[in-house]
C-alpha cells in the first residue's frame, strides 16, 4: 500500500512538471494564402511558399496569393520549425 502510494505521487508530481514545462503555441504569419471558393478573404494562410500553396489548391478552383497582413508589414515572418525526432518503434 505504502508502496503504491508512493509510485502514485511519483506519478503526479512528474505530470504535474511536464505541465509546467510546456510553453504556449505561438501564433504565426505566413505569407501565402489560399483564396477564392469556400475561404473568406484572406483565405488560408498557411503557407510559407508559393509551391506550397499552389500544391494544395491544386484541384480546388482556388488560387495562390500573399497573405495582406504579411505583406504590408502587419505580421512577423514566420520561424522555421525545429525538426521533429522520431520516436523508436517497438517491435512486437
């Protein structure tokens, strides 16, 4: 009992840690969105090329323009992302 008690508080305390260490999301800019059909102006704009978003609207009677709020200065450039690590699969 004792035992358990002590592995359950262990337990809490490490979630509670990874809690407290997790930052927000931020929120981003980018400067390509897609337009036209079920998008309102200014579109999706999640984009950080004009490949990019000429790769998604392909099919979709869309189109690629930039995003206004990049391009007259109201937004930040966007951060490139940290790669992500790949976790280890177990084999069964």
């Amino acid at each position: 009992m004792r035992k358990t008690q002590l592995v359950l508080l262990t337990f809490s305390a490490a979630v509670l840690a990874g809690f407290a260490a997790a930052t927000p999301a931020a929120a981003r800019e980018y400067p390509w969105c897609a337009q036209g059909g079920e998008y309102d102006y200014p579109g999706e704009c999640a984009y950080n090329t004009y490949e990019q978003c000429q790769a998604s609207v392909s099919g979709r009677l869309l189109y690629c323009d930039r995003n206004p709020r990049f391009a007259y200065g109201q937004g930040t450039p966007a951060q490139p992302r940290l790669p992500r690590r790949a976790r280890p699969v177990a084999l069964y």
